[in-house]
C-alpha cells in the first residue's frame, strides 16, 4: 500500500466534502477502510506543507507525487483510494 496524504484547511468546504466522500467509501468498502490519510493541516503545519506545489485545496498526494488538487467528485475519490491500495 502507498502513502496517502492529504492537504486541507478545516473552513474549506470542498475538503469538508472529500473527507465526507472517503468515509462513505470506507464504509462502502472494507479494503478502503484499511486506508489510514495522513491529513495537513496547511493552517498549522505551514512549513511541511510549503515543501509541496499545489495551489488549491484539497491536494491529494500518493508516496509524493500529487494526483488531485481542488473540488473532487466520489469517483475521483474512489480512484485515488484504488491508487493508494496499488
């Protein structure tokens, strides 16, 4: 399995609606729930998050490399979770 993380801000309502969107995956399927995200804080872990280039959030980044970044629909969820698991 990969690592997942995701950078986010807690007043943002498309991230609000990602993580809604992967806890309905989790519950849709075991193997995603296997899945544990490594959630930034951009607002609070600012340094960590300046090392990575992406303007909008949500960012979605497997083992480094960004895969998503902005409003997200369930299906773009369910690819990058189907990325995560390799």
């Amino acid at each position: 399995m990969k690592n997942l993380e995701i950078f986010y801000r807690k007043d943002c309502p498309y991230c609000k609606k990602a993580l809604r969107l992967i806890e309905a995956l989790q519950d849709e399927n075991d193997l995603y729930r296997t899945i544990k995200p490594k959630l930034v804080d951009e607002e609070i872990e600012v340094d960590y998050a300046d090392l990575f280039d992406y303007y909008y959030v949500p960012a979605f980044y497997i083992d480094g490399k960004k895969v998503h970044e902005g409003a997200i629909e369930k299906e773009e969820v369910k690819n990058i979770l189907e990325q995560t698991l390799g």
